[in-house]
C-alpha cells in the first residue's frame, strides 16, 4: 500500500522553497501567538520517544495545544514495541487513530521503517543520524539576528554528530558558507557527506579550528556525548575533543558580532564554558524559545501539503 502522507523527516529531501515557507510561518506566528488557534482543531498527535526530553517534549506538546489540537505522549519503552512488537504493526494501528506521529527514536533507520508503513505524517524529532526541528528554530534565530540566512558563515565546533548532520544536509540548500571543525575520529556520517557531493554544496571539513572560525558569524557547538555512547566512549571523546571546546580564548579569535548557539542541554566546563553560554552574545535560549514556534510551522506543512 503506498501512503500520501506529508512527513518531515531529512531536510536535504525538500525543496528550499518550503522550508523558507516554513520559516517565515514560523516568523508570523511567534510574532502574534494567538494566530491559528484552531487550525489542528480535533486533530490527534502521537508523541513517541524512547529517550528523556525537555525542549523537545514540551514544544511539540505546546505547539500542537496552542493550534487547537492534542497530544499523548508514549515512552516507547511502556508500549508493545518495547516487548517485541514489529514496527510496521505498531504503525500501521497508531495511524488508524491519530492524524500525526512525532517520533524521537535513537535509530533513524527505524524512523524510516514507521514512515514507510504510516499513513499519517511523520515528524523526525530526533534520531541519531539527524535533528531537522532543531536546525529550523537556528535557521530561524539567525534570520532575526543577521535578517538573512544565505550569506552568513557557520562554524561547526565538534563532534560531527547528528546535529553536525543536519547543518550539512541544511548547507545543501540555502548559500551559507559552513565551516567545520571535527576531529578525524568524529567526522560526520558517510552517507551525508554523499549527500553533499551529489549537491555539488560546499563546505570545509578541517581541524584547523582557528581558520573555521575566523570569519564566523556564527558559532555553533554541541554536546560531545551521542545518545549511545557507554563510559569508555566518554572518556575517549573527552580526552579527543578538550581542544575543541568553545571557552573565551577561542571565541576572541572571531568577529566580534559573532554570535554563539547551542542547542542544549550543555554540558558545560566540556563543550563551552560558562563565560560563553551565559555572554550577550549568547542566543541559546531565543534558540530554544524558536523550537516552539518554528514547529507550529512544521506542523501546519504536514497539514496543508
């Protein structure tokens, strides 16, 4: 059975158009957050997550209530998938019953396979290969910040990680320059970096962390910790990425309108320090604060298209 359902799981998979479309439905409706109360009026939303979450949870769950519709949240593990229950059944009932999934799931491929048999959209809002939602809401901050996207440079500082993913896949798109600096042992997925190559998008992969950030209008780093990651794993990565944290020395080598994001949580004294996260040029909680409003947009393409 072939399914018609609008999903949003990888953002290199759209067209520039609709995820500008996105973002400036996204702009409307923080500027007036009373705008589109009914729109997912007695719509049904699933929210399934098999990790703990804050920003994420809380967003969605708001997001979806203040456009007039409702949510339950599953922890996958108090559902029959976490006794066994194959995937293509559990969404092929969920979808007899909702008008839409939101799944945060460690396996991206198994995100895949709840999509293929879903007849209602599909919201990546996390796996471990990519975290769309999350480059919108800093799509949208740097928009505010700079009034444009496409002629900014980014510094990636870090782990390539899911997060790192998902700049490339946005840098396939719009005209940023993106800079990287990654450790050899942590570079970024294979099959996205593919990507990149097919798209003829340009960006610079280095550990010369000096030369990535040196024109930076932007400073973006993450967690160095991956959902998987057991003890032995940490400690290998701290002892790799202390070189690469974002602290006041490192920062002072950027333009001085350059602007820090992180998506949180931060483990900070590891990836940043507080002098970083807590300065005027700090945007992570207008960051955060955007997740929300970026996802009603979200929600709303799911809907209409």
């Amino acid at each position: 059975m072939e399914y018609l359902s609008k999903n949003f799981i990888n953002l290199h998979e759209f067209k520039k158009a609709d995820l500008i479309e996105i973002l400036s439905s996204g702009e409307k409706m923080k500027a007036n957050r009373n705008s589109d109360r009914n729109f997912l009026n007695n719509k049904s939303y699933i929210l399934l997550f098999d990790k703990p979450s804050t920003r994420t949870r809380i967003s969605f769950e708001l997001a979806i209530t203040e456009l007039g519709g409702s949510c339950i949240y599953l922890d996958m593990s108090t559902t029959q998938l976490g006794r066994g229950e194959s995937i293509k059944d559990t969404a092929k009932v969920l979808s007899r019953y909702v008008d839409g999934i939101i799944i945060r799931n460690s396996n991206h491929q198994d995100l895949i396979e709840f999509s293929d048999h879903s007849s209602v959209p599909i919201i990546n809002a996390l796996t471990n290969e990519s975290h769309p939602c999350q480059i919108m809401a800093d799509l949208m901050t740097l928009k505010e910040r700079f009034g444009t996207i496409d002629s900014l440079n980014i510094a990636w500082i870090g782990d390539g990680n899911n997060v790192a993913n998902t700049w490339i896949q946005a840098s396939t798109l719009f005209n940023f320059k993106l800079n990287m600096a990654i450790p050899n042992e942590y570079m970024p997925s294979r099959a996205i970096l593919d990507i990149v190559k097919k798209k003829n998008s340009k960006i610079n992969i280095s550990q010369n962390i000096d030369d990535v950030i040196k024109d930076a209008n932007c400073i973006i780093t993450d967690t160095w910790f991956s959902m998987n990651d057991d003890k032995d794993e940490k400690s290998k990565k701290i002892q790799i990425l202390n070189d690469y944290q974002v602290n006041s020395d490192l920062f002072a080598k950027a333009p001085v309108d350059a602007i820090f994001l992180h998506c949180l949580p931060a483990h900070r004294g590891q990836e940043v320090t507080d002098s970083i996260i807590d300065c005027e040029r700090s945007f992570v909680y207008q960051q955060a604060e955007n997740r929300l409003h970026v996802q009603k947009a979200i929600l709303k393409h799911c809907v209409i298209n």
